[in-house]
C-alpha cells in the first residue's frame, strides 16, 4: 500500500522538480534546501520535510544529489506510471494544453482532442489529431481511456460532461468556470482559475 | 483591518460563487449548504463553515436568498475592487486567457497582451491590443499596473520575468512551467499545472 502523501507536499514536490529541471540543464551536481526554499520563498526546514517523505538516498554533505533527488521525486509521484487522456475542446486553452512540453514528462500522454467544430475537425495540434467528439465513446472503450481534459466554453460544459460520463469518463480535469454536476464514481478537479487568482491577489 | 481568509476557503468560495451564478441563470431563488456540499462532493458542515465567515445576512427556513449569498461573497472576497494586469505572451494560453469570460466579473481587468512576435503585434483579441514587450516599462509606468500573467515558453520565462521585475512588476502570475528566481519585493503564483495533475490522478 503506498502512502497517502498530502496534495500541498505533491504540489510542492512538482515545483522541487522544475527546479531540479533547471539545474540539470545547467549542470548543477548538488542542491540545497535552503537554495529551493529561497526560491520558492518558503522555509527550508519545510523543504527538508518534504524531501524526507521520498526516502532519496542521494543526500551528502554539500546537499542533495540533483539527479538522484529528481529519480526520487518522479518515483514517489509516478511520473513513470503513463496516464492517457483525451482533450475536449481544441479552442485556444485546448491547443495550449495540447502543446504543453511538459505532460509527457510527468506521465501524462495526449492521445487526441476532440471538437464539433467542422473546421477544426482533421486538424493536428502538436501531432495530435483532432477528431468528432461523436467519435469519443467509441475510442475511449477500445483505448479504455477515461481521463478528460474539459476545455470548452462555460455555457457548454455541463453537457459536454455529461457526453463524457455517459461515454464512461471517470476523471474530467475541468478547466471552465463552471462546477459540474456529476455522479459519484466521476471524480472532477476544478482548475480554479479565478480562485487562484484572487487568493494570490487578496492582499492588494 | 480584513479578517485574513485561508487560502482553501477562498477557492472554495469562489467555487460556491460559480455554483450561485448558475442557480441565478436558472432562476432559483434559495439554494441549501447540502445543494453546494453535493455538488462539490464536500461535507455540507464544512459549506456552513466557510459561508458563516461571510457575515451573510441572506439566510432564511429553506436555505441561502441566492442573490444576497452571492454578494457576501463578492464582498468578502473583493471582487468590487478592480485589478489591473497584462498578459504577456500571446500565444493559445495567452489569448485563451484575454477571452475568458469570468475575469472581469472577478474584478481582473486586463489591460493587454504583450509579444516580441511582429506577426502579432498590433493585433487585437477580445478588443485588447497585443503590443511591442519593448513598450511594457513604459505603459507599467503610466497606467500604475503592476500585475502580469506570464504565459511565455519555458524557455523565456524566466528572462521575461526579469524584464518585468525590472518594469517594476510586482504580482506574477505565472503559468509556466517554471520556478521563477526573482526579489523578494516580487510575488509570484505558480499556476502549477502539472503539480495539480498528479494530486487529481495521484490514486489512478
């Protein structure tokens, strides 16, 4: 049974390994906590604890061994474990997410985007296709995927999700403004936009 | 001086607001903490928590008055006060966010897009100009605007981001895959997207 870690340790742990990323790039062998914390601008006695969690073996004296703490974190995390997802909506968010470098690396594979939109249909974004969101029943069942990257306009997103549930789509990443009405086995995450947005900006 | 308001609260109750915009669509007068728990598959104990915060004089026999809900909120979380920004990049990420429909109603008002891209420049999108990056510092200056929503490649971000510092941006927003090294006078958001991937699917 693997341990729960908590989703403030797995966000923080993600941007651990960005910055982990960066350093590789410029050939840094070692890394302190208190060089992430300084970044992050957060204590480095949390940093510590976080990495504590991960069981990484590459601790010496001058601080953590970059890549062997990255390893630790992406094994920790499952970036190995490959999720396939599909992109519904191939309007401007849709074609950003399609194009974002970084899914692969932490496991999340784009098998397609989908859209009613005649114009857009044939196209590709990225080498991915974009087909008929008529299509997607069929193919999540041959595929099995079942996870949805929900990138259409607000006052299509209700119904869209419910096409997606009833094609047995169990995890929708919802990028609308809207909170969706769902049954209980379809798990949703919010991709809160505005809420992040006014908790960073509160204090202005 | 304000009540400061976790973080969690905040995205929850700007959760609950999108919730209320739609019973508003719908024409539904009162709504229930158990309606806005079932929705968000969150307790209905803690709904009651977060709503008593609000001094939200709306409550009767069958639930919250709607309308006076959604005004606590605004209230509590400020949306009246209106918060200048600029997106800088407009590529699919940055013109997906000039066109998202809810920032205004939450108070952000963007200003403009910025690229270094001749193609783009002079350009409009949602009625908002795309300018020359070269003219930030200067329309910062004169307008006071001192957030920016950063949406540039991974490759850029972190030059870009030295360039508003030194524009005198002090709020980024920032959406790119990155951990952005910049003073401490300067706060960032990391818009950590592939951080809330792996909570969401963390169990799959």
């Amino acid at each position: 049974m693997e341990k729960k870690i908590s989703d403030k340790v797995i966000s923080r742990l993600t941007l651990y390994h960005c910055i982990l990323d960066d350093y590789i790039v410029d050939n840094i062998e070692f890394i302190s906590s208190k060089q992430i914390a300084t970044l992050l601008k957060i204590d480095d006695s949390q940093v510590r604890k976080d990495i504590n969690i991960l069981n990484n073996s590459g601790k010496c004296r001058v601080g953590y061994i970059v890549k062997e703490l990255k390893k630790s974190i992406e094994k920790t995390l499952g970036f190995a474990k490959k999720k396939n997802a599909f992109i519904i909506g191939a309007g401007n968010l849709g074609m950003a997410l399609a194009k974002y470098d970084n899914f692969t690396n932490y496991g999340l594979n784009i098998i397609a985007l989908f859209d009613n939109d005649k114009k857009k249909i044939g196209g590709t974004i990225n080498y991915k296709m974009v087909l008929d969101i008529e299509k997607l029943p069929n193919l999540a069942r041959k595929t099995n995927v079942d996870i949805a990257i929900l990138t259409v306009p607000k006052a299509f997103a209700q119904s869209t999700a419910d096409f997606l549930v009833k094609a047995n789509i169990k995890y929708i990443w919802n990028f609308a403004p809207v909170v969706l009405n769902v049954p209980d086995d379809v798990q949703v995450w919010n991709e809160n936009l505005m809420g992040n947005f006014l908790q960073f900006t509160y204090n202005i």
